[in-house]
C-alpha cells in the first residue's frame, strides 16, 4: 500500500455533496453505499494527485466493492471528512495494475 502522506486516522466518515451522488449514479451508475465500500476492502491503494492538488490535497484511490466491483475513487479530505469527488470503474489498465498488486 502506498499511502505517502495520507492519514486514515484523522478521517471520522464521510461528507457527499449531492450533486457528486447525482453525478456518479448517472454518469457511472454508482451508488454512494458502493463507493465508500471500496474504503473498507482489502487490496486498497491511495495515491496524491498532485496534478490536482493545487487549493487542497486531493487523492485518489484503487479499490474495490463487497461484490468485488473494482474502481478508482478521486476524494478529499476536508473537517476530517472524507469527501467524494468523483469514481468510476477501473478501465483495463488500471484493472491490470491493481490485479497485480
């Protein structure tokens, strides 16, 4: 696992902004029970995006469902809240990359 300068033990839940959980289910026809799922399962991997990191630390993550759905979560941190900005399911690279780790 490559957490870099990630602290899970800062995070106390979960903050979604409603037009995130809109976007998601029309867009990826994901739910929000689904994506926070992917925090909770084992192989998880997150990395910085320091391309997007410009205002705030930004993150994202390689992970998968309870139903072994795997998917890329892009998320931040704000009030110790885990905040969803966007996922979606892994394409064939990233399923390669993760399948292997």
């Amino acid at each position: 696992m490559n957490f870099e300068n990630f602290d899970f033990n800062e995070v106390k839940g979960f903050e979604w902004d409603l037009g995130n959980i809109e976007k998601n289910k029309k867009k990826h026809d994901l739910d929000k029970w689904q994506i926070e799922e992917v925090f909770f399962n084992e192989p998880f991997v997150i990395y910085e995006d320091k391309k997007h990191s410009i205002n705030e630390s930004r993150w994202y993550a390689f992970g998968k469902t309870d139903i072994e759905l795997k998917l890329l979560v892009v998320f931040t941190v704000r009030n110790s809240l885990i905040r969803v900005i966007s996922a979606r399911k892994m394409n064939k690279k990233e399923r390669a990359y993760y399948e292997n780790l």
